[in-house]
C-alpha cells in the first residue's frame, strides 16, 4: 500500500467520491446528494492512517457495506 501512503487529501477524497457515487448512485434512499455525503465523510478515513491504508475505493466499499448492513442510508 505503498502508493496510498503518498496519496493526497484531495485525491483520497476523489477517488473516495468516485467510488462511493459508483457502488450507490448519485443518491441514496432518501434522494440525499450520495456525492455530498462521500465528500464529508472521505476525510475521515484519510485522517485515520490505519483507515487511509487501505486506500479511496476499499474505504467507500467498507462505508457503503455498512449501509446495507444497516439497511438504511445515510441522512
């Protein structure tokens, strides 16, 4: 995971958008912006070094599972 370590801020948080607008759509169950949602929360994995290891995508993924979990979207 060498290559996330050097990822910037910026880039998690596009390609943590990207990720989660393509496993989700543009938005989620209650007609919320999936893209603003993303943009908020992406930070906090970047922040997290044991989160942002594991890069953009596999963090959108973990989100977006917990979801389905939960069986409910985000507000």
């Amino acid at each position: 995971m060498a290559e996330e370590e050097q990822i910037t801020k910026e880039e998690f948080v596009r390609r943590f958008v990207d990720e989660m607008v393509r496993l989700a759509g543009e938005t989620d169950g209650n007609g919320e912006s999936v893209r603003d949602y993303a943009a908020d929360v992406a930070p906090t994995y970047f922040d997290d070094p044991d989160q942002r290891k594991y890069g953009p995508e596999d963090c959108a993924e973990s989100d977006h599972d917990n979801w389905e979990r939960a069986d409910v979207q985000p507000v």
